[in-house]
C-alpha cells in the first residue's frame, strides 16, 4: 500500500475550495507538506508475536498492519479496528492527531499485546490574512440546499463494501501540478478558517481522471451540490474513502465496482471552484488523511501502478 472527503459545512462556507496555495514549482509540490521527514515502517519478515506495520506513522499518515496470532479484537486507543481474516488492518491518523497511540490486541488466551505509536508531526501551510473576514454568513436558500448535499454526503460515508482496495498501492488519479496540499489553512484577523481537506492537481475541463485503487461508487452526483459540484466518492473498504470534487462530468454510478486505473469521468470547476482542477480528499473512518502519502511521488503516468 501506498483516504477526509472534501465537503465543507456552512460554517466554512466563504472559503474556496480549490487552488488555493499555489505552488509553482511542480518538482517541490510531490514531497509530503511537512518540514520533516515522514517517518515510514516497512515491514519485517513476519513476526506473530507483534504487530508488522507497514506506512506514515504521521499527521494525515495511513499504516497498513497484521495483528499478532491468536487475535480476537484490535483496538486503536479503544476505539475498535476491523480485522481481515487473513490478519491484516488499516488505521489512519488525522491533520492534528496527537503525538501517541496506543495500539491493543487481545488474544485468545485472555493476554494482550500492546504498541505505543509514537505520531510524527508536520509543519502545515499557514497563511495569515489580517483584511480579510473569515466568511459572509451564509444565506437561507444556501442553508436550505445544503442539508439535503450533507445527508447524502453523510450516508455515502456510512456506506460498508467488500471492496479490498485499501490492500492495493494507490495512484495519482492523474498528474500535474500540484496547486493545493492537504493540511493548509488560512487564519482570518486571527481566526482560523477551515484546513485544505485534500489535493489539488490543477489540469484543464475535460482531462480525465482514473480509480486511485479498487473500490465500490457510493456517491455519484446527479446535479453540482452547492460547494462540491459535481461529486463522486469511493469506498475502497476497512473504512477508507475517496471523494473528487468539482468534475465537469461523472461516468460512473453508485454501486459500481471500479478498478484501479479505471477512468471515472472528467475535471472541471463546478461548484465552489477557483478554476478547473482535481480535488481528492481521503477519510479512514473520521479522520482526514493526505492522498499524497498514499500516492507517493508523481510519475509521469498516472495510470502507472506499484505493487
């Protein structure tokens, strides 16, 4: 192996969703938004005593494990852990996850076998504005047309698959440059305003844009929701989701099973947009998470994939 959805709720409403924190140098753009290094576990030659991590121990970071022997129930600072039965597992840890967890398996036996994680921080991308109000207040009609985006939003977020993506190595859905990273955040006269859910990767209307990795459709937008656009989200299983926002066309529909590499429709700049681009945002359960420490490094294929 190589998910936070990009939806925003009235309270961020004035905020622009895209292209904001423009970075002119693509080459500089493919390293994660940190001033230090992500720290990254490989695996070992399998130990079932111990958990065998594999991924970014980091702010915004996915990690891929196997459960040591004779496990019945994992939990990640008590919050249970669904387990394959092969074993294996995913936990993720959000923009502003704290600097430890504590990782428990029971066993069969009554014992249990404890981790403590320690997180690596990040330096995100603040940007200070001292003539700017954080947002207008947003209207009835828009309140009124928001509820029903966030019910549907939140129902494809509740939405269980089978799919096994979550194992596979994920690709850029497409490459370019990168106009926007994940974790940045603009304070308004002091106030701080809504952190950038995902990545951006500006390419014209029309370019089109692959499955980062298997998964199952649960959201495909019939009309642009008032913020998002056109909005497409995708369950890859084990609680890990992707969603794209502002397409200018979807081309798939929910309940398709979708293979990585498998185009899904098209970039544009609908909704609350700056200008064309793609937007993809990850969620593992509720916490945000960084696509770019999924994809890893931009190659020149995007349809190119890792095993």
């Amino acid at each position: 192996m190589r998910l936070a959805s990009g939806v925003v709720t009235a309270a961020s409403a004035g905020i622009l969703l895209g292209a904001w924190f423009s970075i002119p140098d693509a080459s500089a753009a493919q390293q994660p938004s940190s001033a230090t290094p992500v720290p990254n576990r490989a695996i070992a030659p399998p130990d079932r005593r111990s958990f065998n991590l594999e991924g970014a121990l980091s702010q915004g970071g996915v990690v891929l494990g196997s459960v040591p022997a004779n496990t019945v129930s994992l939990t990640l600072d008590g919050n249970p852990v669904e387990v394959a039965p092969d074993g294996r597992f995913l936990i993720a840890f959000g923009r502003d996850a704290g600097a430890a967890a504590s990782l428990v398996a029971r066993l069969r036996n009554g014992g249990e076998v404890r981790e403590a994680l320690t997180i690596a921080p990040r330096a995100w991308r603040i940007e200070h504005l001292t003539t700017l109000a954080r947002f207008s207040r947003p209207s009835a009609e828009f309140e009124r047309l928001r509820a029903p985006e966030l019910a549907a939003i939140e129902a494809a977020r509740t939405t269980v698959s089978d799919s096994q993506g979550w194992r596979q190595s994920f690709q850029w859905p497409v490459t370019g440059r990168i106009s926007g990273l994940f974790g940045a955040q603009r304070v308004y006269r002091g106030e701080p305003g809504a952190y950038h859910s995902g990545v951006d990767v500006a390419k014209p209307a029309g370019t089109v844009l692959v499955a980062p990795a298997d998964g199952v459709v649960t959201l495909a937008a019939d009309h642009p929701f008032t913020l998002e656009g056109n909005l497409l989200m995708i369950d890859h299983g084990m609680g890990l989701n992707s969603a794209f926002l502002h397409l200018s066309r979807i081309d798939v529909k929910p309940g398709d099973h979708v293979r990585r590499g498998q185009p899904l429709g098209t970039i544009g700049a609908t909704g609350r947009a700056t200008g064309p681009h793609m937007h993809w945002s990850m969620k593992w359960k509720d916490q945000r998470i960084d696509p770019l420490l999924l994809a890893g490094p931009m190659t020149a294929v995007s349809g190119a994939v890792r095993n």
